[in-house]
C-alpha cells in the first residue's frame, strides 16, 4: 500500500517527465522551424552558447555568505543568442538551458518551485534581447531579465525555503538577500565585462557577421 509521501513523491515525478517532455516538444518545433528557414547556422551557433554557459554554471568565482554562488558569466552567455538572433534563438537557447539543469542537477521540493527556479529563472534569459538591437538596448535588456530570475527566485525562495532563514532573520529579507547577492552582483559584473572595449568591439563584429 502507497503512503500517501509516496503518492505525492511520484505525482512530482509525473510534472517532472511532463515538464520535461513539453519543453523538448517546444524545441524540436523551434528547431524544425529553424531548418525549414534555412538557419542551422544560427541555430548550431545557438546551441554551443546553451553548452558553453552551462559548463560555466559549474565555475564558481565566489561562494557567498548568504547562500547561492556566483558563476563564470554563465547568466551572459545564456543571453546572448537572443541578443544574436533574436528571440526565437533566445528562447531555444535558454529553454534548453534550463532542461539541462533541471535534469542533470534538480533540487525539487514542489512543481510551483521547479517552475519558478528552473523553468522561469533560466528561460528568462531567452528575452535578453527584445528590448532592441544595440548593445545599450541589451544591457537593458540583460538587466531586465536578471530581475525578472530574482523576482522568480526570491517567491521560490520564500514560499518554499523561508524556513532556512537564520534565527531573527524576517524570511522574506533573507531570501532577497540571498538571491539578490549573487543574482545581481553577476549581472553587475557581466555588465562591466561587456563594457569592456575589446570585449564589446568582439560582441558586435560577431553580431554583425552572423545577423
């Protein structure tokens, strides 16, 4: 006889199969649409980018008090591909982004935190580049979405985690400490890299030769 931990554990893993499953249905349909528009270079460009800041997630350049880690830029290369190629390549990009975290390294208490953390958070980024073409409109736009992951994760953080906050700490002040510190310090930190001269002459050539 199933207890009822049991039953709710399995009914996680049924949102999970089914998450997953939809997601990858999204992307072979933007795929398919990608090969039909005679675009496989963008999309394969697109996809080194997914594999790239995914790699770079595991790269740890600090671990901060509070919690969470700040990694290699892994938040910027994820956004890239929309600020490339749009939107479309954007939103595969980053949809694929957050299935491979989701697979590889889950941490699910619930299906609302898995879609807030995982699918949200990371999706996000997807939209980096709606908000113009030029780089000004993408830094924008970069920053944009950066808030959006802290919006999704600090709700995450205290509907489902506020009770992992220190003793005298209020819940809600902690989760925004503890998103927003390593949330906004990357984003901060990737905006100075991307204002870099060198590293924004290279980010434009490399826009312009595959627009």
């Amino acid at each position: 006889m199933l207890l009822k931990k049991d039953i709710i554990y399995e009914n996680y893993i049924f949102i999970f199969i089914n998450i997953c499953k939809n997601g990858i249905i999204i992307n072979i349909l933007i795929i398919q649409e990608a090969y039909m528009s005679a675009n496989i270079k963008k999309f394969t460009i697109a996809a080194v980018f997914v594999a790239i800041a995914y790699v770079l997630s595991f790269v740890k350049l600090l671990h901060l008090p509070f919690g969470g880690s700040i990694t290699l830029f892994s938040m910027l290369f994820i956004s890239l591909p929309s600020y490339f190629f749009g939107i479309k390549y954007g939103l595969m990009a980053s949809i694929s982004y957050s299935l491979l975290q989701l697979i590889v390294d889950p941490y699910i208490v619930h299906p609302v935190q898995l879609i807030l953390d995982y699918i949200i958070g990371f999706s996000c980024f997807g939209l980096a580049g709606l908000f113009g073409k030029n780089e000004k409109n993408f830094m924008l736009g970069f920053i944009i979405v950066c808030c959006i992951r802290f919006l999704s994760s600090s709700i995450s953080g205290y509907v489902f985690f506020k009770e992992y906050a220190p003793e005298g700490w209020n819940p809600i002040v902690y989760t925004v400490v503890y998103n927003g510190s390593y949330i906004f310090t990357e984003c901060i930190l990737s905006l100075i890299v991307i204002s870099v001269e060198p590293v924004r002459k290279m980010i434009n050539n490399f826009k312009r030769e595959y627009q």
